[in-house]
C-alpha cells in the first residue's frame, strides 16, 4: 500500500539544516502534520486582491510554509548521486531584509505599506506544470 507524502520543513537546528546551502531543510514524510502546511501564493500582484483566485498552469508561484514563515527556495546547487544530477531545495525567504524597496515603490506610487509583500527573487518562485 502506498500512502502519501507531503512536503515538509522544520526550523534550522544544529542538527537540522540542508545539506549544502545550510538552509532550513525540507524533505518529504509520510505524516500529515502542522509542519507539511504550506501556503500557495501568488508570485505576482497583490495578495489581498488575489486570495482565492484560481491559479493557472504554469503561473508563478511562492509556497510558503506556515510552521516557519519562509518560503520554498533554489539556488540550483547541484550534486552527483546514484540518480544522477540532482537540485537541492530548502526553505528560505530570499527576499531583501532591508525596507528600501518598499519604501522606494511607495515614493513613486506604486504600492502602499498595508498591501504590499517584498519583491521576492526567482530563487522562491515555482511553477506547477501540466503533462
């Protein structure tokens, strides 16, 4: 019998950490627990005028888990093994930890303080494709 496997993630320990980035691991388990939630977002527009929106095919998006508020992250470190090349992936918001760009849009009108996420670079962004 198979059962299914979920995504999970739990936050940087000494003991728990992504093999070569050192970031917050995430690994697949087949229990369904508070640490496989994950939120899908947008990676474009708002968030708030967006939630609930059908997502399209191979649309931009952010996954974001709940337990640890970081998002799903690549930065195509590649390694050999008995399966060939693989990617790492682990858990990390990318995103500029300095207000400057929020500051910035707002100064030329382009976004507001109470509706605004931080522009989050390729390295978070995923798509779900369709065979």
């Amino acid at each position: 019998m198979h059962k299914p496997l979920y995504l999970h993630s739990v936050p940087i320990t000494p003991l728990a950490f992504a093999r070569f980035s050192r970031n917050q691991e995430v690994s697949l388990i087949n229990q369904k627990v508070y640490n496989t939630m994950w939120i899908v977002q947008p990676a474009y527009g708002n968030l708030k005028d967006r939630q609930g929106e059908v997502l399209r095919a191979g649309e931009p998006i952010l996954l974001h888990h709940c337990a640890t508020n970081q998002y799903l992250y690549t930065d195509k470190i590649d390694y050999r093994n008995q399966f060939g090349i693989e990617y790492e992936v682990s858990a990390l918001c990318a995103a500029t930890k300095s207000k400057t760009q929020i500051l910035a849009n707002e100064n030329k009108g382009i976004q507001v303080r109470e509706n605004v996420h931080k522009n989050v670079p390729m390295q978070n962004y995923w798509t779900i494709e369709l065979s």
